[in-house]
C-alpha cells in the first residue's frame, strides 16, 4: 500500500481540560499539501509530474482494490503529494470494505456528492458491491484525470453539457431514462477534454482512458480487455501500466 | 398528433423533453463540502482552489453563491485551464436558451458534409443514442431512408427508454409504413404507461395506423393526474380528445381540447385547429400567437379565411419545421396551384418526392401542377406507371382527375372526357 496514506501511529490520549476527557488520534506521515497545493505552488507543472501523479493515484486506488477497499471519496484534495514527487491517496473516511459493514454503506453516495458519478446522483444504486463501489472509484480515477487538465471533475463537466432539465435535482424520471441525454453530454465533455490536452499521441492516451474510466453506465465502465481476459472488470491494472508508460515517456521528453 | 421530429436542440428549446420534479435541496454533506471547499480557497487564493470549489458548486447548482471564485478565475484566465475559464463565464453571466427561427433546408451538400461530421463522431461515441436519432433525420433529409432506418434501429436499442429516442424512432417507423414498429417502440419504453408525451403518442400512432390503442385507459388516468402540469398535458389531451372525436363523443372531445390549450404547443394547436374543422366550437386564433412554431394551424386558418399569400407563407415555414413530412408539402403546393404559382408549387413537390418518393398524392399534385403550367411531357412522364387500380376512394378520383386534365392538355379531349370508362378498363399512361 505504498501509494496509500496509511496511519503510522494510533492510540488515545487523556485531556486534562474536563471537556473532552479522552480523544482518539492517528498520526500520519506529513504531506507537503494536497495536489491543488502542488499546482498552485510550482512555477510551471511538468506534464511529467501530472502522469506521474495520475499513475501514483491509480496505482494508489489498484492496492485498495486488491485487498476488497473501495475509497469512494477521491477528490483532489485527498491526493496529497510527498517531497514534491510521490502522490498518495489518503482519507478512507469514507471507504467500503467488501463484505465488512462499513459505516457509511447504507448511505446513496458515501462520499463527495460534488464528485460523484452520475448514476449515483440520479439515484441509480446497483446491489452489486463492485459495480457500485469500485465503479465510483474507477469514475473519479478518470475525473482526476479531466480536473487536472480542465480545473473540473467530469461530472462537472457533464453537466457543464446537459441541458438543465436533465440536471438531477429537477430529473423526475429514471437514470436509463436520461441516460442517452448523460451520455450525449458526456461526449462533448470528453471533446473539451481532449482540446485541452497538448500532443497527439498523449492526447489520444487520454482520451481513450477517460472515456473507460468515466463512462455514464457503469455497466460499461472500464479497460474493455478486462472483459475478455476475465480480469475484474474494474480493475486499474491496465491504467497503472499505461499512466506509467506515459510518465516515462514524459520524464524523458519523447512524449508528443 | 403524431409526434413532430425536429433536430434536438430544437426539441430541447420547445422545452418537450422535461420531466420535471421540484429541484432536491442540496444535502447536508454537500452543504458541508462545499464550506470546506470554500474556507480552503479563501485560505488559499489560487487558480486550483478556485477551480475545486467552482466545480464542486456547480454541480449542485450553487455558483453564483461564489462569485469571488469566478471573478478570481476570470481575473487570471492566463493560469487557468480555458475549460474552467468558459464554465466561469457561463457561470457568471447565465445564457438564456433560445429557439432559431426556422431557416431554410440545407442544401444537400451541407447536409451531407453534417452526415459525414456525426458518422466521425459516432466513431468515437458509438453508444450515443441522441446522435444516431440525429444521423438518422439526416439520413432522411437526403433522401437516404433505409440508411436513416438502420440508424434509428441502433438508436432505438442504445435508448428503448428516452422520450426524445422513442418519440422520433415511432415517428419515423410511422412515415416507413411501419406502423407495428412505432407501436412497438413506444410499448417497451419504461415509462410508456407514465410519460404523457408517450402515452399521447401511443395514442396518436395508433389511430393513425387504424390499431386500437393499449394505452388509453392509462393515458386518461395519467391526464387526470393533478400533479402532471398544463404543458406536459397538452398533447396527452389532444391525443384522448381526438380518440373521442373518431367514436362520435363531440362534447366530450371538445372539453378535452379545449384543456389541451391551456398550455399548448404546436402540435397540439394544430390538431385543435383540424377538430375545429371538424366539429366546430373551439376557438383557437387568440391562442396561437405566444405558441412557437405554429405554422400548421396558422397555415389552415388563413387558408379558410382567404388569405392565400400568408397561407402560402406559413406553409413555407410548416414545410422548412417538418421537411420531410407529406401534409406540408401536399398543402403549400395546393395553395399555390390554387393562384396558378405553379413553378413554387413543382419546386416544393419534386423536393418532397425525393424524400417521399412514389407518394401518388405528391405524383398526381406534381402532375396537376405541371400540367397546368403547360409542361404538359413533364407531366405524361410524372404520371406514368400509375394506376387507378392502386388506389381506392378519393385518391383513386384525384388521380383520375389529373389523368383527364393531362389528356386535355395533351390535345386529346376525348379520352379525357372517356376518363371513368378508362379507370374502369384501368387504362394507364403509357
């Protein structure tokens, strides 16, 4: 779980005050701040340090999900960076552990509703632990991913795209009934993306991972190999492999 | 009341495709998200904190409480991504939707260069329901209609559940003949027995293709339903009036009708217009100005009243709205015959037979019309091939009709006065 914000030290103290008595605690290793902190910070963000962060937070997110640990609340500020160059997930507040009651299970959205994928705010909440749980982690993954090159999560972007009556606040009808209009949405969306991203090869890399990672039906969410390999439909494997071969490339200029 | 099939911008701005619920409040974690978001930007002055609470108040439909944010981004756009920048504008300054006037048909060539655009995009968007419903009335405006038919085949699979999808998909499977299809496509929808604009369609399409309709009963329980607004009604009402009509209940119909207008839209002004014609005693002028493409019912309005020129022009705008479709055609062409316009009359015809080709309305109108202007070869050729035996009732005798003028035109009196003896023997132009 190297690419994950674990805690180093827990315990309890007693506090003399007579207000709070004793006060549970986790000490984890110091951040330097958050990826937001990062960007604002350095003069100019090499593409080489933002593929390295993508690959460190889906790497970050592939550990979780091979120990049965879906996040649910990946944004960018529970993406804190290390000596400048290392990017961990951190903040399992909201987590799910497949099979463990978990306490923000019964909850339609366990974490940021400001994040979420669609279906999750349309009120379209699948049983199946994996299609729900790690299908919002591959979704935000892939939201990542726009924020960092458009300053928005996709389902802001989204929704940037959709007209207001198919916003969900005011949706009276189903999420398949809304869907094709999420979709059509969703297509703009990832147009804007890709002309916000410089170079044809890296552009085309992209493009290609957010419109599997962020797909509106999370049915469909996902490196479609894993279908036909039997790999866990949702797995990052693929992603960590590809977002590293990007950095490299990156970190020694031959990335177009 | 068939269901119109306009591109889906228009649709969206006729504002056909809401369904409506009073907007959620925002729940409390987001209220507290978006604090959070907040107390770090104002800690943090920067492009990417901004951004962060920008996106995240977006969602839940709250910018405008954070205008310090926008004009920080808007103030800086140099360090910030321009997809951001252009959210921050919409942001600030919200833009009203509003719908084009209607403007002329494309000229094929545009038409085909927008075919080709949508194809390259589908590449990347195979799944995108609305843009296969978009190639599809493409398709259609060229001429093309197996191709706009497989097009809204895969269109009808990706979104079997999406008013917009539904509604076009019956609406072009109806214009093919096949009737059983529209049916079918509008049945299987999940909110069929729900939706009132599929619910009116249901019933529209079934009484256009002489089926009885499944969804009647359903339809006049969902009209009644107080929670259901005017608009949303509208053709729902319309539709149920008109069941009424067809079985002789004129009070009935005309109550229904007369609800139907408390909040109409085109195609429902238009129906009330035809029942008017029918059974009288439902006054709709007053009704028509503030509905937007109405053109049909201003268009037989003015035809009743004389009014030929203006007539024609509405007919014009009925014809650039519902390109494809036969009634607007058959009807400004008749009204320019009417005042022996004859070139608009052929120009409008030959238009409307390529995207409806071997419509014998359209042949004989187009063959009335050339005849009349005394391209009497053009219209021997237009007509050949056709045969009264094909037709039955009032086509049949149009047909006939043109076929004596033609005759006449043609120097040969006698066989057009012979033309019943003809139709009898089934004698066709050769």
């Amino acid at each position: 779980m190297d690419r994950v914000v674990i805690a180093i030290e827990d315990g309890s103290i007693k506090v003399e005050d007579g207000v709070f008595g004793t006060v549970n605690y986790l000490i984890f290793e110091e951040a330097d701040g958050d990826v937001r902190s990062h960007l604002a910070i350095a003069q100019k963000v090499e593409l080489a340090w933002i593929l390295r962060c993508l690959h460190h937070l889906a790497t970050g997110v592939y550990q979780l999900h091979s120990a049965d640990v879906a996040h649910q609340d990946l944004k960018p500020s529970n993406i804190l960076v290390f000596g400048g160059a290392t990017s961990k997930v951190a903040d399992l507040g909201c987590a799910s552990v497949k099979g463990v009651p978990c306490p923000r299970d019964g909850l339609e959205i366990a974490g940021d509703g400001t994040y979420a994928p669609p279906e999750l705010l349309y009120h379209y909440n699948d049983p199946d632990w994996s299609r729900r749980r790690q299908a919002c982690d591959e979704y935000h993954v892939g939201s990542m991913v726009v924020f960092f090159f458009c300053g928005l999560g996709m389902t802001a972007m989204i929704l940037k795209h959709l007209p207001p009556e198919h916003h969900f606040p005011v949706w009276a009808g189903t999420y398949t009934q809304v869907l094709p209009e999420v979709r059509n949405a969703f297509g703009k969306a990832v147009r804007e993306f890709e002309n916000s991203v410089s170079g044809m090869q890296l552009k085309a890399a992209l493009r290609e991972a957010v419109t599997q990672l962020c797909d509106p039906d999370p049915l469909l969410r996902g490196h479609p190999a894993n279908r036909i390999t039997g790999a866990s439909q949702y797995s990052l494997e693929r992603y960590v492999a590809s977002f590293n071969l990007l950095a490299q490339r990156a970190e020694i200029g031959i990335l177009s | 009341m068939v269901p119109r099939w306009r591109d889906h911008k228009t649709t969206l701005a006729l504002r056909e495709l809401s369904n409506a619920k009073a907007k959620s409040p925002i729940s409390a974690d987001d209220t507290a998200a978006l604090a959070q978001r907040a107390s770090e930007w104002h800690n943090n002055t920067t492009i990417w904190h901004a951004a962060d609470l920008l996106s995240s108040a977006y969602v839940v439909g709250v910018p405008d409480h954070y205008m310090d944010a926008i004009d920080f981004i808007l103030a800086h756009p140099e360090g910030a991504p321009a997809p951001l920048v252009d959210l921050a504008k919409k942001a600030a300054i919200p833009v009203e939707r509003e719908l084009a006037d209607v403007h002329q048909v494309d000229e094929e060539e545009e038409i085909r260069r927008r075919i080709h655009n949508a194809r390259a995009r589908l590449r990347d968007e195979p799944r995108n329901a609305i843009l296969w419903v978009e190639l599809s009335r493409m398709y259609m405006l060229v001429g093309e209609s197996i191709r706009a038919l497989r097009s809204m085949e895969v269109a009808a699979q990706l979104g079997a559940d999406s008013r917009v999808v539904v509604r076009s998909a019956a609406r072009l499977f109806l214009h093919e003949r096949d009737s059983s299809r529209a049916l079918q496509v509008i049945r299987r929808a999940s909110g069929a027995k729900t939706d009132p604009w599929l619910l009116a369609a249901e019933i529209a399409v079934a009484s256009a293709s002489n089926s009885p309709p499944l969804l009647a009963k359903a339809g006049r329980l969902r009209n009644d339903d107080t929670n259901l607004s005017e608009f949303e009604r509208t053709e729902l009402s319309s539709a149920l009036a008109t069941l009424e009509l067809e079985s002789g209940k004129d009070r009935k119909a005309r109550q229904l009708f007369r609800r139907s207008l408390s909040a109409p839209n085109e195609n429902s002004v238009a129906q009330v217009e035809w029942a008017n014609r029918q059974i009288g005693g439902l006054e709709i002028q007053g009704n028509l100005f503030h509905v937007p493409r109405s053109f049909e019912a201003s268009a037989q309005i003015c035809l009743s009243n004389g009014e030929w020129r203006r007539a024609i022009e509405y007919g014009e705008n009925w014809l650039r709205d519902q390109p494809f479709s036969k009634s607007p055609a058959t009807f400004t062409s008749y009204v320019s015959s009417l005042i022996e316009e004859y070139k608009r009359s052929i120009g409008i015809l030959r238009t409307s037979l390529k995207l409806n080709p071997g419509d014998s309305l359209l042949i004989n109108n187009l063959a009335f019309a050339l005849a009349s202007s005394g391209d009497v070869n053009e219209a021997t050729k237009i007509l050949r091939g056709t045969d009264y035996k094909k037709s039955t009732g009032t086509r049949a005798i149009t047909l006939s009709a043109t076929h004596g003028l033609v005759f006449f035109r043609a120097g040969m009196p006698e066989l057009g006065r012979e033309l019943p003896t003809c139709n009898r023997k089934g004698y066709r132009l050769r």
